[in-house]
C-alpha cells in the first residue's frame, strides 16, 4: 500500500506546515533530488519528536513541455506517463521514509481551481498584461522552446553549457534569448527566432512590499544578499504563459495558451494543504494559509530556485491575502567529482539503483553529516561514505550495544541492574540535550553527528576503561551495572540519532523493549528487561560501491 495520507499523534506545542520543492514528473528519483527531501523530513521529524504538530507536504511538477516529450518518447498520453511517475516517487520517497502527510500533483483538479481561482484575481485587480515577445523556435520540432531545452553561453560570465533561464556558474538569471550562441536540446539544431503574444504578470508593483518582507529573517544571509542583486533594477513583468504543444492547464480566455508550469507548481503548496485538508476534518485550511495566521510555515528548496520562491510565489501570496512563509531553507547540490548531479543532464544515480546496494539510512546518514545551514554543495565521496557508515554507524554506536547485550544475555538474561554504575556519565549525556536541539533546531545536522559521535567514543572508552570481562568470576553485580550503564548511553546517544536513521531505531526499539522518546531521556532504563541482542545494522560491502558507479 502507497503512501498518500498519514496521521499523527501530537502534544499541541506548535503548529507547523513544512514543504519540499516538487520532483519534476519526466524521470525516477535520483539522489540528488533526494538530498532536499531527507534534508527536511530529518527536521520534520525532529519538530515532531519535540511534540509539535507538524504538517509535511509536496506535490509532483506534472506540467510543462518536457512532459510532452516524454510522452512522445513513451508513445503514450502525458496524463498517463505522469501517473506511472507519480506512483514511483511515491515509492521511492517511501522507501527512504520521507515521511510526507500528504503527496499529490500539479495535475490534481484543486490545483486548476486554485491556479484559476488566483488568474481571476490578478485580472480583476489589473495585474495582467498582453505582450508580444520575442521567443526561440526549433524550426524542424516545430516547438517554442522552453528555457530548460535550450544551452548555451551565459551572457554574463560566459560559462559554456548554461540553461536558458539561469547560470550554474555565477547564479544570473536572464532571458532565453540573451542566451549566447544556443542550441536546442530537442534536436540538437540552431534556433530561430520567432513572435508570439503573452500574458504578463505586473510583479514590479510589488517591489517595495517584497523587498521589505526579504528582510524579515525569511532568509539566510547568503541568500538574502543574492536577493537584493535582483532589486538593484526594477522588477521585471512575469510572462506566465506558454505556447502549445504544451502539457498544462490552458488559460481560459487565450487561445491555445497554457498557464507557465512556474505559475502552477507553487500554488500546489495551497491546493496540496487544502486536499489534506479535505481528508482530515481537524484541518483548518485558513488556519494555515490566512494573512494573520500563527501558524509557522517553512519551505527547503534547492538553491536554483530561490527566484521563484522569493520573488514570484510571494507575489502570487500577497494578490491571494494568503500568509508567507516563516523561513525559506536552501541548501546546495549534491557533486560527484565536482559535476552536480542532474537528471535533465543525464548525470545520476537513482535511489532505486542506490537501494539494490545499500539501505536508506546510510544516504540519511552521510548527507546528515555534511548538512549545515550553509549554502554549499555536497560532494559524494565514495571512501567517505564507506568510512561514515562502517566506522561512525556500525564501529563506534552499534558495537557498544553489541558488546554490552552479549554479557547481558549470558550472565542475566538480558535484564539490567537496578542502578547506574555512574550517573555523572549519565549526566553529561543527558545535559548535551539542550546543544543537540540547538543543531537541529538550526539545520546543523553535521554539528549533531560530531556530537553524537563524541558521546559514541566516550562511551566506549567507558566500557573498555571498565573491562567488564574481567568482572565474570570477581564481580558480578559491578558487570551488570557496567554493561547496563553501556546500554543507558546507547539509548541516549539513539535518542538523539532518532530523526536521521528511522530504520535502525525501529530496530533498536525493538531491542530495547521500549520507544525512543525525546522527553524520556532523563528516566533511565533500570530493572529493565531488554531483548537478545540481533544485528541492527550490516556493515557496508565496499565491492558494492564499483556495481553502482558502474
């Protein structure tokens, strides 16, 4: 059974809505893509193991030309390769325990209801206008190009191999046709200019109010500084039309004109709450969407997109009297040997691919460990990979359990002592609590790692310091209280990894006899019976690693 709906248990601290940027609906889920969603679901999960009521959302992008192509390419209607693609990200999300409440799509009719619903406002408040524009045509597809099928050279750093939209060398955004010596990607042939009327939406006449809400701490300082580059000049009129052959919702008063998959696929943050809404009768859609809202509102996005979502969506918000959000989270991308991996560039790994080798939790863990507030791209590198997951994962965390439950198991039949061996020990784990939060709280997963990794290292020292095999003839009691001890800072230290690796703390509840909860942290496990001690995690096959690059 896929996932669509899933419910939650919450204490009422906070309400809180979280939304991923959508996977685009003409290819599988690489691990790219997937950086950004454990990125947020790692926080999601976090918020809610505080007690919040946290609501986690996404939708996939299902409009636009490439789906016309993939199509095309399938011999199949785009409605239905969009569905086959929707039922494998769901699956593929899934798999990693991305723990979404709701995933829908742009396709989805409460989003055209939305889409024209926020068209009929922009007319009436006159924010609309008709153009004539300028756009590039490939002459033997007999298609307007749209910006993400065509590179060339920037025309401002003059990078070669550049999108016609935005450089991934110096972050400018320009028009397709400033695009220098470009190509069409469709058939690898010189385009030519040609005309055609479209509809533009009067983004400049929000300039003051969008330039005052960028300073409201929405953004990090990186981004924030980037976004005033775009205010150096004034804003440009938004065209929010495409021509066909296109796959979309049409705009109902133009002729063969669809809405510009940009103008739908954010409002699919609204139509995507507001069907979960329908699903869950506890849900009030104005409680989180209103202009006045208390609700908090977060969204993580890749760092290629910041302009649609500081620009663009805040706009479309604002004509709605819909509520902004709180903070934008942006992160980079993910590099192999420097190259970023790209799904429309042919470079990737899918995560089905990724799963036939190694598990979900070790792609949670090793992007954890690089994940800061920063805004910098992550290098996958293979021996680090191996090194994280075997020496962090297996050696230094799992290894204390293992070695702890074996005297358990043999000497007390897994029940452990009535007291700590050192409650000073048991103190300082528990006293990082507050530090651990801070990390979480910040998007400083790597800074969460380090510090559990240091309570992994000292707890080992504790126990070899101890040497409880030395205790089996000369001291029982002391072995059992030494070892229950070593249990105790395994708990802790799981406790705190909790929202990273969701598949071994299934696995270490299971062990333990008990949930893994945040505000337990402070009550340990005395007289407690645990359970035979059984793999939690398998060491990674570094002969696996040349099968996947392969």
């Amino acid at each position: 059974m896929l996932l669509l709906y899933r419910e939650y248990k919450y204490d009422y601290k906070k309400k809180i809505l979280v939304t991923c940027a959508l996977p685009y609906a003409n290819g599988p889920i690489h691990i790219g893509h997937m950086l950004e969603h454990i990125q947020a679901d790692i926080w999601v999960r976090y918020k809610r193991m505080l007690g919040n009521e946290v609501w986690f959302i996404c939708a996939d992008d299902s409009h636009g030309t490439p789906i016309i192509l993939k199509s095309r390419k399938c011999n199949s209607h785009p409605k239905k390769v969009i569905s086959s693609i929707f039922q494998k990200h769901i699956y593929d999300f899934n798999c990693f325990n991305i723990s979404y409440n709701n995933y829908s799509s742009t396709h989805h009719p409460k989003n055209a209801y939305f889409l024209k619903k926020i068209y009929y406002k922009l007319k009436l408040n006159n924010l609309l206008t008709l153009k004539n524009v300028i756009q590039l045509y490939d002459v033997k597809e007999n298609i307007f190009l749209p910006d993400r099928f065509v590179t060339g050279t920037c025309p401002f750093c003059y990078t070669n191999n550049q999108y016609g939209d935005n450089c991934d060398s110096c972050g400018s955004v320009y028009k397709t046709t400033e695009l220098l010596d470009p190509t069409s990607n469709i058939s690898n042939t010189c385009p030519v200019l040609r005309d055609s009327t479209h509809i533009f939406f009067n983004i400049n006449i929000f300039q003051k109010n969008l330039y005052s809400w960028m300073h409201t701490g929405v953004l990090n300082m990186h981004s924030l500084n980037k976004m005033k580059e775009w205010f150096c000049n004034d804003l440009k009129p938004w065209n929010i039309s495409r021509d066909i052959p296109y796959f979309g919702f049409k705009i109902p008063d133009l002729q063969n004109k669809y809405f510009y998959v940009w103008l739908d696929a954010p409002i699919a943050y609204i139509s995507t709450f507001s069907n979960l809404c329908n699903h869950n009768q506890s849900l009030n859609f104005d409680e989180f969407w209103n202009i006045r809202s208390e609700t908090e509102f977060y969204q993580f996005i890749g760092k290629d997109i910041v302009y649609f979502h500081t620009l663009f969506w805040p706009a479309i918000l604002e004509v709605m009297k819909f509520r902004k959000p709180t903070k934008i989270f942006v992160h980079g991308h993910v590099t192999m040997k420097g190259m970023k991996l790209s799904k429309s560039r042919g470079k990737l790994i899918t995560v089905n691919k990724f799963l036939n080798y190694f598990d979900s939790d070790s792609l949670r863990y090793y992007y954890a460990s690089k994940l800061s507030s920063k805004i910098e791209d992550i290098e996958f590198n293979t021996t680090d990979f191996i090194n994280k997951i075997n020496s962090d994962i297996v050696n230094k965390i799992v290894n204390l359990a293992a070695r702890s439950a074996s005297f358990l198991n043999k000497n007390f039949n897994n029940l452990l002592s009535s007291k700590l061996e050192n409650i000073k020990l048991y103190i300082e784990f528990t006293s990082i609590s507050h530090k651990i939060s801070v990390f979480f709280e910040n998007m400083e997963f790597n800074l969460v790692i380090k510090e559990i990794i240091k309570l992994a290292e000292i707890a080992n020292q504790y126990f070899n310091y101890k040497k409880p095999w030395t205790l089996l003839t000369k001291d029982k009691i002391k072995l059992q209280e030494i070892c229950s001890m070593a249990i105790n800072l395994f708990r802790i230290i799981m406790i705190y990894i909790q929202p990273i690796v969701p598949n071994l703390i299934l696995n270490v509840e299971k062990f333990l006899l008990t949930k893994l909860d945040w505000h337990s942290i402070n009550y340990p496990l005395l007289n407690h019976r645990i359970s035979t001690f059984k793999s939690l995690y398998k060491r990674i096959n570094v002969n696996c690693l040349d099968d996947l690059f392969m």
